[in-house]
C-alpha cells in the first residue's frame, strides 16, 4: 500500500510482494516516532495486539490468527473489510438474530448461506471454494461480534434456537404409542446424530470439527436416552394423582380401593370386557348374577380369593350360599311365570269336568230331545255285547245322577221297558238319543277303568284300545245322525275325552311323542281337552322341577334333549315363554357351577398358577435374576430371594386388604353391583383422562430435552 498511511501497517507483519491477495496484507513498514493525524474512515488498522479493525468503526474487528501472507489470512481481511462496507441497521439485526438461526440449523445454517454464495460466484465464472470460504469468515466474524456484543443474549438465543429445533424435531423422532424402551433407542439414535451434527457444524475446520462432532454426540446420545425416561417419570407422576383423586372421590363412596378395582379391571379385560359390558352381562344375568358371574377370569380370581385366608374369603362363600339356597323358589316362580301357579291335577280336572257339565246341560237337553233317522249301523253298535254293558251302566249312572239332582227318574224315556235276567235293559221300540247318550257313558266308565289312579294316564291293554276304537267309531256315527249333539260334544266333550287329553298332556315329553303328532292332536281337540292337557302337562312339568330344585342342570337337560324344547313351546303356547323358562334354568346352571368351581377342594392349575397375584408375590427379583440367563446361578438365585423377600413385603401385606375388597365387590348383587360397575367404569374414565392428559406432558418434557441436547451440543467447547 502506498501513502501517508502506510505507517500504520502492521510493522512485524510479513506480506507477499505478488500474489492474488497481496492488496489485503499488512505492509512491513517501520513504526513510526511520532505521532499521525487520525486515518480516514474505512481503514483497517492492524494493530501490535493481534488484532485488526475499521478506523472509523473500532468495533468491526477480527484477531489475526491466520499465517501472514497465506490465504487464510487474506481472506479474513477481506471478510472484515466487507463487513465495515455492509455495516447498518440491516446488518444489526441479521447479527441479533445469528445466534438463534445458527442454533436452530444445528450450527449448519452458515455453511447453507456460504453455498449459496460459492453456487452464486461459480455461475459467475469466479471461485466457488474461495467465495465458500469468504462466506465462512464474513459469518464467523458476525456471530463473534454478536457474542461479544451481548454475550448472555447470544448464548441465550443460540441454545433456544437448538431448543426450537429439538421441540420440532421432537414428534417426529418419539412415537406415543411406542414402548418405553423403543423411545429410549429412538432418543438415543437421534440425539447423537443431532448432537454430532451441531457439534461438527460449529467447529471451523476439520479437526475441530471431528473434536466437536464427537462431544456433541456424546451429550445427545445421553439426553436424547434420558429424555423418554424423564417424560415417563413426569406422566406417571400425572396418572398416579389423577388415580389417586378418582379413587377417593368415585371408588370409596362404594366401598373399593384402587388395588381392588384395578384388579376387577385386569381380570375383566383378560376376558376381553369393558365394565360397559359386564354390566351388560349382568342385566341379561338378572338381579341374582354377581360380577364373578361375568367372565370366567373375573371367575377364577374369585376362585382364589376363595381359597385363601380373609375376609374376601368368607364373603365370596357366604353370598354364593346364599344365592345357592335361594336357586328352588327362582326355579319355582320361573314354572309359575310360564305355567301358572301350582294346582293339585286330579282336583282341577274334577272341577273342570263339573262346571263344564253344568253348563253344557242346555245344549244337551236340545240335542237329547231331537229325533234320528235309527241305521243299521247304529243297530250294529246297540247289538255289541260292550256297548250293552256300557247301555247297563250308562242307565245305572243316569240313575244315580238323577237321585242326587233330586230329579225323577223314568227308564221310559230312555226307551227301557224293564231288566232282563242277566241285569242289561230291555229295550222296547226303537233307541232314542237318550238311550243312545247313556250307552255313550257307559262306555266312556269302561275305559275309565283303565285309567291309572295315581298318575291319572290310561293303561290301556290291547282289549282296552280296541274298546277306545269302538267307542271313537260309536261317536263318529252319532255325530253324524244327530248334528246338535255333534255341536254340543264340541262345546263339552264330557269326562273321559277331557281325562283322555290330560292323560296325553302327561305324556308329553315321552320320547314317542313327536312335534308333528302333538300338533295334530292339539289341532283336534275341544276347548276342554286342551285346557285339561293343559293340566297333565303342567303335572309332568311339575315333576321336573322337583329335579330342577334339586339339579338346575339335569332338568335343563332333559329339555334341550330331542324335540322337547319345541314341544315345551307348544304345551306352553308361546315359544317365549318357552325360552324364558329354559334361560332361567340355563341361569341356575351357571350359577351352580360357578359356585361349585369357586368354593371346591380341587386345587386346579389354574388357581395355583393365579394365587401368587392375589397373595402381592410379584417376584420381580428372581425374574429378573433368572438363574438359568447366565453365570453364578446359586448366586443369583440368593439375591433373588432375598430381593423378592424386600419387594414383595409391602405388597403381600396390602393383598389381603385388597383380597377383602375384591371379594366383596365381585359377590354383589342388584343395586349395589350397578353401583360397583358405575363406580368402575367412572374410574376407569378418569384414569383415562388423566393418561391422555399426561401425554403433552410427556411429549413437551422429550421435546424440551431433545432441544437442550442440541443446544448443549452446539455450545460444547
């Protein structure tokens, strides 16, 4: 440089005679002795400290820690002196913001802009790698005015342009619905990639650069592990206050702690339920059902319960007593429900048999007094010795009911002139219906005689059912002479049709019995047969549940075997009601065997396998421990015990409060049952509110750290 100001070169500075860069070295001039008006603006002035700057603007500096002469060197200068040209109010404030956009690219944001420029310069012709490099320095020495200018400030918004890009990066690096362990890996993954990144980016050359990668790997690698841990502590934190708040305000007012209801929790989802539908299961259940009922986990831990000491032991015990003793009077008003109440047969038929008698007088009395065309055939029947027999006895019984109505009575109107000597009627001119009625009552007495006393069926021998045959012949024919007494048989059928259809109603459920056969019988009879097969079928069913009482399970059986379902549908009219009664005998069952399961003697494997989750014995230690993962197996085995010994002290203390707790509320019926499930699935509704809460919880804590890794990595020395 020539002129008056060459005195105020750097005098120990050696700069090349020729090159490129020659125009921005220091002269070797000597000091000067005297003392020199002030440079004019925009001089850089080399000072004997080290360190070079604008004349006029002292604060545009750089220290000179390049070799003199080299290229290094030269491009410094001629960064600093673009500085002092682009110095204003636009570059204060990109310098203010340096320190967070250099954070936030992870200490690459200058290498980007430098690009950019060397891209520019190279598609002008000029040197990409020396406009890179003049980008480097201009934006080196920026950043290190910034941090002079407000240290704290620039510290401050560089690390929260780290932060930033942490917080971003965060959602992206973390999945919510991983595992702990996997975030852990993922952390771990990303922060050291992150922190090698920004460590590299801030370093100025390769070395450096290296030196820098691998600390800023190092503190990402730890905080990007720690971070899913800490979010973890911080949520676990949320939930276990959010539970401990919904516990004391829904479950105590119930009665049941947080371990019990937890518990009913675990085992209700083991079989795959919500409380929503345990509950369901319960109203379809009915009053009498408990939540041991719901589902065969729920089941098996009421089934330990019941086998160890306390009072969730006694309670479970007790309870299904109870409801075991109450299963016949359930089983009793189910019958009455589809059946009507209980009537003792033979004393319900005998009235039937009086009152409709009684009323059908009138149309008999018509249909008595009407005259018939007399036929061979009717002659034929009259000739038949039984028939005879039946005319003998028929009178005899006319006689009789005569006697006790008060009323007169005259074998004359029955065309019966006198007795023969072997007792049968004579009788003179032709029969009348009269005579031939009583023949039909006589005969209808013979068949009686076959009628078992006890069970009210008909015994009938091969003799009885041809009798059974002549007389539904017999009928058929009077039927037809006499339309009146055809419509008068159909109002009543008299006595033994009316025995006959009750006697067929207590057959019922014999296996010869068809749906197809029952049909057409029931589609035959009168008004009064089928409210008198209404009373043999009811008297068999009674009979079954004598069994039921006894053994729900038995009389459901024999229901469910062939086609007595569907013919249990037709005796009661309605298939509905028929299901009704079957689901309730269906019902007994379970809940027999439910309680046989859960208070038998029979140590099953399922039970053995579950007691130690009811008795608080975790064993953690010796999971952990397992002997057979490695070496020094004794050893293991030790700690192990001693480990479970400490772990598992506290939790076997609590198991009895909570067995007591669990075996109160899964033996609970009606009301108190809805309650327990409403307070369950209110629990389980805050539990889930207070995990979904701590989620951004944990999300901001991973992305807080996530950030401060970077930032830290950025900053590292």
């Amino acid at each position: 440089m020539a002129g008056p100001w060459e005195n105020y070169q750097k005098a120990d500075a050696a700069a090349p005679a020729t090159g490129p860069w020659a125009r921005y070295a220091p002269s070797a001039a000597a000091a000067p002795s005297f003392v020199t008006p002030e440079p004019p603006p925009g001089v850089v002035i080399h000072g004997g400290d080290g360190r070079s700057y604008v004349a006029d603007k002292p604060e545009i500096g750089v220290q000179r820690d390049a070799a003199p002469g080299s290229r290094d060197e030269a491009i410094q200068q001629q960064a600093l002196a673009a500085r002092a040209r682009t110095d204003g109010a636009v570059s204060d404030v990109a310098r203010a913001a340096r320190p967070f956009t250099q954070g936030q690219s992870l200490n690459l944001g200058d290498e980007f802009v430098s690009t950019v420029l060397a891209a520019i310069e190279g598609v002008q012709g000029n040197s990409p790698r020396d406009a890179f490099d003049f980008g480097q320095e201009y934006q080196r020495q920026e950043l290190e005015r910034r941090r002079e200018e407000a240290p704290l400030t620039s510290m401050v918004t560089e690390m929260a342009g780290g932060l930033a890009m942490g917080v971003a990066a965060a959602p992206k690096v973390f999945a919510s619905g991983a595992g702990l362990g996997t975030n852990m890996l993922r952390g771990g993954v990303s922060g050291t990639t992150g922190g090698a990144v920004s460590g590299f980016g801030g370093g100025s050359g390769l070395e450096d650069r290296s030196s820098d990668a691998l600390m800023g790997a190092g503190i990402g690698a730890g905080v990007g592990t720690a971070a899913p841990l800490v979010g973890a502590a911080v949520g676990s934190g949320i939930r276990a206050y959010g539970a401990r708040n919904a516990a004391r305000e829904v479950l105590e007012p119930v009665g049941v702690g947080r371990r019990a209801a937890d518990q009913i929790e675990t085992e209700l989802t083991r079989d795959g339920l919500t409380a929503a539908d345990a509950r369901a299961r319960l109203d379809e259940l009915g009053p009498d059902a408990m939540l041991l009922d719901a589902g065969r986990n729920v089941g098996e831990g009421a089934e330990v319960v019941a086998q160890l000491p306390g009072a969730g032991n006694r309670v479970i015990r007790d309870r299904l007593a109870a409801r075991g003793e109450a299963a016949p009077q359930r089983i009793t008003d189910a019958a009455d429900a589809a059946l009507g109440p209980a009537r003792n047969m033979a004393e319900t038929v005998d009235a039937l048999i009086a009152r409709r008698t009684s009323e059908s007088e009138p149309a008999y009395a018509a249909a008595l007094g009407r005259p018939i065309e007399w036929s061979d055939r009717l002659q034929a029947f009259i000739d038949e010795p039984t028939i005879r027999k039946g005319l003998r006895e028929g009178v005899e019984i006319h006689r009789l009911d005569s006697l006790a109505r008060g009323e007169r009575f005259d074998p004359f109107d029955l065309a019966i002139s006198g007795i023969d000597e072997a007792g049968d009627p004579i009788l003179t001119g032709v029969p009348n219906m009269r005579t031939l009625n009583v023949a039909k009552k006589g005969l209808d007495n013979i068949l009686e005689g076959y009628r078992d006393p006890v069970t009210g069926r008909l015994n009938l021998d091969e003799r009885g059912r041809a009798i059974a045959g002549v007389q539904r012949a017999f009928l058929s024919e009077l039927d037809a002479a006499n339309p009146d007494y055809a419509a008068a048989r159909a109002t009543w059928a008299g006595p033994t049709r009316v025995r006959n259809a009750m006697s067929t109603g207590q057959d019922v459920f014999d296996r010869s019995v068809r749906p197809d056969q029952l049909r057409q019988q029931l589609a035959a009879m009168s008004p009064d047969e089928r409210e008198a097969f209404q009373i043999g079928a009811r008297d068999q069913l009674a009979e079954v549940m004598g069994t039921a009482r006894r053994d729900a399970t038995a009389a459901r059986a024999m229901f469910e075997t062939g086609w007595n379902r569907e013919k249990l549908g037709l005796v009661l009219g309605d298939d509905e009601r028929a299901g009704a009664f079957l689901d309730t005998l269906g019902r007994e069952t379970d809940f027999a065997n439910r309680a046989n399961n859960i208070t038998g003697n029979s140590a099953s494997a399922r039970r053995l396998e579950r007691a130690p989750e009811y008795k608080g014995e975790r064993s953690a230690a010796r999971t952990a421990l397992d002997p057979a993962s490695g070496l020094w197996g004794d050893t293991k085995r030790v700690v192990a015990r001693v480990g479970d010994a400490f772990l598992d002290g506290r939790s076997a203390r609590n198991a009895e409060q909570m067995r007591a707790e669990f075996g109160d509320a899964v033996s609970r019926q009606g009301n108190e049952a809805d309650a327990l499930i409403a307070a369950i699935m209110g629990y389980g509704e805050r539990n889930a509110a207070s995990a979904q809460r701590a989620v951004p919880y944990e999300e901001m804590i991973r992305a807080i750290m996530s950030g401060g890794a970077l930032a830290a990595a950025g900053q590292a020395p």
